[in-house]
C-alpha cells in the first residue's frame, strides 16, 4: 500500500465518520421514541477540550478533565479534541473500510 492510498483510506474515513454522525443525527431527530431512535442519537463522547472525557451522551459523567490552557499573559492557547461517536458514524468507516479493501487490495 503506497502513501497516496494511505491517505485516501484516512480523509475517506474522517469524512464518513463526520457525515455518519449528521446522518444519524437528522434521521433521529424526526424518528418517534423508541429503541431506533435511540440507536441513532445515543452517541459517546471521548476526547479532551469540552470537560469530558469518556462520556455517553445519557447525562453520566464519570470523568472530567480540563483542555489544555497555556498562559502567556498576552495570549491564550487552548488545545483540545472531542470525538462524538455514534452507530451511524460507525457504520459508514465500516462500509469505507470495506470498499476500500474491496477496491484497492
């Protein structure tokens, strides 16, 4: 495997985890209450950056950290990251992932 589909295989997966997570978010919102709806809003929140860290989006909060701040007096930094995994989101890497190894290996 040579860079280039390396590359291709990694900006394919970003871009389906994020319009997965879109997806699942507008067909949840209009489906009725239930277990598919819940299947398709029900995500996990990992990362650092929003206080959180492990999180499922049912109101647990088992852990908390900070993002992380530099203080230069005259600047700010903040760095941090949040992933919002959802069935969806995951749904679609797993169909990339299999097009790609069916197409490209």
């Amino acid at each position: 495997m040579n860079r280039r589909e390396i590359t291709f295989l990694l900006v394919a997966m970003i871009l389906a985890a994020v319009f997965g997570g879109l997806i699942g978010d507008v067909v949840g919102s209009f489906l009725p209450d239930g277990t598919i709806k819940t299947l398709f809003v029900k995500h996990l929140e990992v990362g650092i950056g929003s206080n959180t860290f492990a999180t499922i989006s049912d109101g647990s909060d088992p852990f908390r950290y900070a993002p992380l701040t530099i203080n230069l007096f005259a600047i700010t930094l903040t760095f941090g990251l949040l992933l919002k995994i959802n069935f969806v989101s995951v749904l679609c890497v797993l169909l990339v992932f299999v097009y790609f190894r069916w197409w490209f290996l």
